[in-house]
C-alpha cells in the first residue's frame, strides 16, 4: 500500500496494523517513494562472543582523562 507523508504522519497507528499483518508500506514524497516500511527481521540471534579478538583495549583506557582532553572530547575536538 502506498501513503503520502501526510497520510503516513496523521495515520501511523494504522500503518503499523497493517504492516503487522504483513503488507508492506511505501511512504511517497512528492510523488516518489522516500521509505519503505516491513516488518523488522526477527530470526537473526545474538551470537555470544561474536566480537571476540575485534576489540582490543589500550593499556591505561580505565583512567579518567585530564581535564583537557575531556573537554577536547565533549567539543569534538578529539
């Protein structure tokens, strides 16, 4: 089924009933598909240790930063 932005905005209670009895939802904006709403894949489990041997800590990474560099941080500046 297909929506406008303004459809989708003002109705997006039914939209979801109906993507939850599988229909699949195109949102359009200006006359062309801008979204495209399913159901969310649901079968995919998290594998434990998945990550394992990616992330690797740098000694020292437990201890705060001073304060200059914390600032640099939260500024985006590092």
């Amino acid at each position: 089924m297909t929506f406008n932005v303004h459809e989708a905005k003002t109705q997006l209670s039914k939209l979801l009933d109906l993507i939850e009895q599988g229909e699949e939802v195109v949102i359009v904006r200006h006359g062309r598909p801008a979204a495209r709403l399913v159901l969310p894949q649901t079968n995919a489990t998290p594998q434990l240790g998945a990550m394992q041997a990616e992330i690797h800590w740098t000694e020292g990474w437990e201890k705060p930063l001073a304060p200059e560099a914390a600032d640099a941080f939260w500024e985006g500046r590092w």
